[in-house]
C-alpha cells in the first residue's frame, strides 16, 4: 500500500533516526513482566515470509535484526521478501502442504484463516502486552480469536491511508483544509476539479489502496459487509446511501481511478495531475527526499478522510501479522524470535526507520522518536487503535478474508462509478456474492 516507487527512498532520514535510535527511548510500562520460557531447540534455524518492503529501511533494520537475534542465539532466520499480491497465495500453500517456512508474517485476516495449522500464540503476547502498555484495538481483533483470549498472531505493525493533500489547492478553492463532513467533502472536490486540480482515490482491485477507499465509503455511511452476529447486511439503506453518494463524487476524480492499482495514484500526485488522494506516509517521504518534487512536498498535509455517521475514522489499517505453524521443528525459537523482534531495543529502531510507515501494536510505542520527528508524520501515530477491520463489523474469519481478497466491496463501488450498475443493483450483486462466501 502507499508507494512512490520500489526503490529506496528515505534512506537519509531513517538514518538520522536509526542513528538515534539505538539505544531504545520507549519506557516499558510493566517491566516487571515476566517473559514466557522458550528453550531453543538445539540446532534450530528459522525460515521466514514476510511482505516485501515498500521503505528500504524496512528491510534494512528487519535483516539487522535477525542477525542480532543470531548473534545473541545462535539461530540463523532466513527471511524472504514477498510481493504484497503473492503473500496469501503463499500462506495458504505452506499452510495446506503442511511444509515451508516455519513463520509468515501475513497481512490482517492470516492467521484467522489457517487457525487449525498454527501455534498459540498467547504466552508471548500476554508478556508484550504486559510489558508495553497493552495491544492496541486492532492488533486485538487481528491476533485473538474471535471470542476469546487465545492469541493466533502477533501483530507487528499497520499501515493507514490518510487523507494526503496539497494546501495551495484545497485553500485557493476556499476551504483552509478538507471538511470533516462527506456533503463538505464532495463541495470541496466539486470546487478542486472546477479549479483544474482534481482529487483521485483508487477503485481498482489494490490490496491497501482500494480496499481503503471502499471500506471507506462504506463505513462512514454507516453500512458493513457483515452484522455483528456475522450475518450478510451489505444490502441496506446505508450502502445505497455510500454508492449514492460516490455516484456524486467519482466524476470529480482524475480519470481512470477505476483501473488504479496501489502505486497509481502516488505517480498522479507527485505529477501533479491529482492534488487529494488517501495514502499511506511513504508519499510524503518520496516527495520530500527528492529534490525534484520536494516543493510538492512542503505543500502536503495529512488529514482523516470524513468520518461521516462512523463517529471516529473510519479506516483498518492494513496490518502485518505474524502466525507459527505447527510443522516447524523449532517452534521455540520461531516464538522466541517474534518476542525479540518486538521488544524496545530491536522494535523502536525499526519502527523508527520506518518513518510512520508501519504504526505499532503495542501502546508504548506512542512515545517512539518517530512521532515527533516531523508534524506531518503524527495522523499515522494512532493508525493502529481505530475501530474497524477488514469485515466490520462481524467476527474475523475466513468467509472475511475470502470477501478481501474477491475485492466484493471495491467492485461494488467501482460497478457504480463506472456507470455498470445502479447503487440498488450493485448492492443486490454484492449481497448475492456475500451470500455465497459466508454461507448465512
């Protein structure tokens, strides 16, 4: 989600900050926590799965990381960088073959999907959660089974989608920054397009960036994927009110959002051909460390999209998550590497290097460099205690994740915007494939 280009980009501010934050500055909030006892296997070496990295100091402090984890053990942990589109199709093939790596960190629903294959997790995530002030609200929905207080994963980090916009446009058409309310919202970019400085926001099938604005739309009319019992309740009022109100909104994009996938519209505004988007902080970042857009930079702010009727932001941010599986012949040492992966000494460098890029899970992170390393970073700080999931608002499950990964919502939207179905029949095709996902 949220990237100007795969090549390295912030490296000379995550230095700065990876410099600094060696010696770690969080102060744990229950140091009297004692950590699980977790005896390596003796010959243990780990293989690991994760995303590929969006931010080179991602990988750079990930990597030094695992060799202080070797280094201070004796456990070599190979980690391999997935693509964001491969990392599922990954997960699902290790977990069904029952072979592979001994560790993924997955994106959001993982773990919650291939439960029956995986190691509790509960031991080390009451010890964290202990020691660093307590798991934010989505790492909860994320890592604990539904219902109860056996942990699946560990979250490790999430990555929200603000509203990214240039202050020149959004003041010179009358507004000194985006309104809070969706009828002020659409009045703003009705202005920006009028202006020649349209807005653009992804309906293509995008993991991060299209998801994010269907979930989005959705939500902050008041609609949801499931109710709270898990029951379908995509065909409501509240939905035709959401794709009401994008059939108003959509002709004030830059053409072909439809066909945006996650690093489309990062290339339309540092172009200046799309002036309001929603992104994650690797936008500004990219912009701000290249001379060449630099200016563009100066002039971007953050902000939360509308809240609407969803009384807080509504945005899940897509969260990295962490599973054990229980074909690995070192389960020890793969959860004694995740527990040192998060600690303050390995975790606040690497949150710190990562420039907001990933927020942290765990609630003493707030006070990490990061967050007061530039005004601009702060929107991202929280990204992790927001109140939504990808299936809000039922329980985490499969049947959840399949409607992800089958984008039903960013087709919906997105059958609206293109004029191929009415709101009343994209909700009726979005309930008939709800329908048969989840059963019920």
């Amino acid at each position: 989600m949220n990237i100007i280009t795969r090549r390295s980009i912030m490296l000379g501010s995550a230095a700065a900050l990876v410099a600094g934050g060696a010696q770690a500055q969080v102060r744990t909030q229950g140091a009297a926590a004692t950590a699980p006892r977790l005896p390596i296997e003796s010959g243990a070496t780990l293989r690991m799965l994760r995303p590929v990295k969006f931010v080179q100091p991602d990988e750079d402090v990930f990597r030094a990381n695992a060799a202080k984890f070797k280094a201070q053990t004796g456990v070599e942990v190979r980690v391999d960088f997935v693509g964001w589109e491969d990392i599922s199709q990954q997960t699902a093939v290790t977990a069904n073959t029952g072979a592979g790596p001994d560790l993924i960190i997955g994106f959001n629903e993982g773990p919650h999907v291939y439960a029956d294959k995986l190691i509790d997790m509960s031991d080390v995530a009451e010890y964290l959660g202990q020691k660093y002030g307590g798991w934010l609200a989505v790492a909860q929905k994320y890592g604990k089974r539904h219902g109860t207080n056996n942990w699946l994963g560990l979250p490790f980090g999430g990555t929200a989608g603000p509203l990214v916009w240039r202050k020149s446009a959004v003041q010179a058409a009358g507004f000194q920054a985006p309104p809070s309310d969706l009828p002020g919202f659409l009045d703003m970019c009705k202005k920006l397009k009028a202006a020649g400085k349209p807005a653009g926001f992804a309906l293509g099938n995008a993991v991060g960036d299209g998801n994010g604005t269907a979930n989005w739309l959705l939500w902050s009319h008041g609609g949801s994927l499931t109710d709270e019992a898990g029951k379908v309740s995509i065909n409501s009022p509240q939905t035709i009110q959401a794709l009401e109100y994008l059939k108003e909104l959509y002709p004030t994009f830059i053409p072909g959002t439809i066909a945006w996938g996650d690093i489309s519209n990062n290339r339309a505004y540092a172009a200046n051909e799309c002036w309001v988007t929603s992104n994650g902080v690797s936008l500004y970042f990219g912009l701000k460390n290249d001379p060449a857009t630099r200016a563009i930079a100066d002039d971007t702010e953050h902000s939360e999209l509308p809240h609407g009727v969803a009384g807080s932001w509504p945005s899940a941010p897509l969260t990295l998550n962490a599973m054990v599986f229980k074909h690995s012949r070192y389960p020890n040492a793969a959860k004694a590497f995740l527990q040192f992966m998060l600690e303050a000494d390995q975790y606040e460098p690497w949150l710190d290097a990562n420039l907001g890029y990933w927020a942290h899970p765990l609630a003493a992170y707030k006070d990490a460099a990061v967050w007061t390393s530039d005004p601009k970073v702060a929107v991202f700080r929280d990204s992790m205690n927001n109140k939504f999931w990808a299936g809000y608002k039922g329980p985490i499950s499969e049947a959840s994740a399949t409607a992800t990964n089958e984008y039903l919502l960013v087709q919906m939207f997105a059958a609206v915007a293109s004029g191929q179905s009415t709101p009343a029949d994209a909700a009726r095709e979005a309930e008939r494939r709800a329908r048969r996902i989840f059963r019920r």
